[in-house]
C-alpha cells in the first residue's frame, strides 16, 4: 500500500541508510587493519551522547579508531 511521507521524512531515512552504509565501510577498512575516524557510521544522536559523556581525558570524536 501506499503511504504518504514528506520531505524530512525522506532526508531521515537518508540520513540512517547513510549512516548505515558508514558503518558497513568503517568495518570493512578496520577488518584490512586500517584507520577510520571513530565518528564513522555511528548517529547523530550516539556522537552527541559520547560529547555529553566523554571525560576530557578521552580521545575527542572524529580521532582514529583501528
């Protein structure tokens, strides 16, 4: 069936499949020993838990992840 939707609606699906897709490459470059910034893949919402909650001590978000 048909179901209606909007513009913000299909950006935020966007915006989840990109994220997802992201993610699935951060694995692939990580599994081949290399680097990805540790931000890569992970949503918006998860990067704004980890500022609210990262000690300043902790690398900052965006820093290399292997």
């Amino acid at each position: 069936p048909w179901v209606s939707s909007n513009l913000s609606r299909e950006l935020l699906s966007l915006l989840g499949h990109t994220v997802h897709h992201h993610a699935l490459m951060a694995v692939v470059v990580r599994a081949g020993g290399g680097a990805t910034p540790r931000d890569i893949g992970v949503a918006p919402s998860t990067l704004r838990h980890w500022a609210e909650q990262r000690p300043a001590a902790d690398p900052p978000v965006g820093a290399c992840a292997r």
